[in-house]
C-alpha cells in the first residue's frame, strides 16, 4: 500500500504513479487521482486514520500482551528499559527510534509475529485523539505515563489538556490491564481511570509511592539504588547510565515487570 499523505510542502498524491511502478498494490489517497486507474485507489476520509486502522487491524490477529509507553519525557528510553527487563524472558519486539505516531506504530505492528509474547510500543501525540487511536489500536495490556511536561502547550494550552490526552493510553486496556505512573508527577497521582483497575506508582521523591527508589548512588558511568517495593520487598539494583532520570525510567520498567507477572 502507498499511502498518499497530504504534507504542509509536499502531496504524497503526486508520486502515486511512481509508487505504482515500484511495486505498490494499491494507492489510499483523500482525492481520486487522474492519471492512476481507478482499481488502484482506494480513497479514504483521512488516510492517517487509515494507516492506524490497518495497524489495528493486524494488531487483532495476535495473541500477544503490547505494552504502550506515552509522556512528555522519557518514551524512548524507557521503552528500552522495558525491552531490556522483559527480552531475556520472553520473545519481545520494541518499536525502532520513536516511531509513535499513526504511520510509526503500524510500521512495528506490521512485523508482529506469532512468536512473539510482549510488544513494547511508543504512543506520541500532537493533539486530543492522537493517544486514543493508537490504544484503540495497540489494545496495550500495561502502559506506562513517564510524566506531563511542556512540549505540547503551544497546541494543547495548558498542562491539564496534556495530562487528559495522555491518559487517552487507558482507552484501548481492559479493566484487568496495568496503569504505571509517575508518582513524582504533580498531575497524575491525581490520575483516577476508570480502567484499568491496577494502577502502580513509581517515584523517588514519592514515599507513599508503590515502587520508590532509595540510596542513589553514581558510580562511575553506573547508577546503585534500591528498589523498594510495597508489594515484593526491596531490591539492589545497578543501571549502566547515570542521571535520575534514567533511575525513573528503569523504575517504570521495573513495575510494569513485576506486574505482568515477571520474578522481581
């Protein structure tokens, strides 16, 4: 399929043709094209809203357990984490760069195998909707928030939409999926989703926090902590990357493991 996206410089409908020669079956475009037959198209109300329907509907034919990860900061590294603390176990698949938008997402989908278990997939937004699709699509057993920042308030206003629009993750989950969320975000230990029901927070400010990382230490490009967790006990761990930062991501990691079920 070659998907004709109308760009703010460029029409994807003008290299229809070209695509057609290359070896495309079909061209999904807004607009009836002139010069490309007519059995070749396929025309489409919005042909981002289709690559996402595509994306989910090879979704659907696996039975596998995606892990969705949104937020303002963080996405990729903590979907690295997640794929570094699962992989060893399992057969698992990460989504490649930040590829987290309606044409990025479906690309992963679309390498889905039946081998594998668990899919960890980046979800980005623009706008109110974005992060709706792609749960819709993704149908994400966890998913992690790593936080509500700043980088969309040109479109989105205030930090509160933001927050409302990440939490679209939920709407894809059912109610027996998990929720990880920052717990030293000042927006979302207010989060109250109507699913999922298990809703974990990690944090290291956070003491009420389900999962807090304590006793940071550097330790040359390495970074000591303990993990302590209401639910399992407490736990050394060391990362190969420095910066507090990084500890939250590794501690998103860390709970959205245990909570699918994997040996602290």
């Amino acid at each position: 399929m070659f998907l004709a996206i109308k760009g703010e410089r460029v029409n994807g409908q003008n290299f229809a043709r070209k695509a057609l020669s290359q070896g495309a079956e079909f061209v999904i475009t807004e607009d009836l094209i002139a010069d490309v037959p007519a059995e070749k198209q396929r025309v489409v109300a919005n042909v981002l809203d289709a690559s996402i329907k595509m994306g989910a509907n090879v979704r659907a034919k696996y039975n596998l357990d995606v892990i969705g990860v949104t937020g303002s900061v963080g996405k990729t590294t903590t979907k690295d984490f997640i794929y570094a603390a699962i992989s060893p176990f399992a057969p698992t698949v990460k989504s490649l760069g930040n590829r987290n938008n309606e044409l990025g997402m479906p690309k992963t989908i679309y390498t889905f195998t039946q081998a594998d278990k668990f899919r960890v997939l980046e979800m980005g937004m623009e706008n109110f909707g974005d992060v709706h699709k792609l749960s819709m699509a993704a149908k994400p057993r966890a998913a992690v928030i790593t936080g509500i920042g700043v980088s969309h308030l040109e479109r989105m206003k205030t930090r509160e939409n933001i927050f409302k629009a990440k939490m679209e993750i939920c709407d894809g989950m059912s109610d027996d999926g998990v929720l990880v969320l920052n717990g030293d975000d000042d927006f979302l230990p207010a989060a109250r989703p109507e699913k999922p029901k298990n809703v974990v927070y990690f944090a290291i400010k956070n003491q009420n926090a389900d999962v807090v990382a304590k006793n940071i230490e550097q330790q040359g490009r390495s970074t000591a902590f303990v993990i302590s967790d209401k639910k399992y006990g407490d736990f050394n761990c060391v990362i190969p990357t420095v910066g507090n930062h990084n500890v939250m991501d590794a501690m998103s990691a860390y709970a959205v493991a245990t909570r699918l079920g994997f040996d602290p």
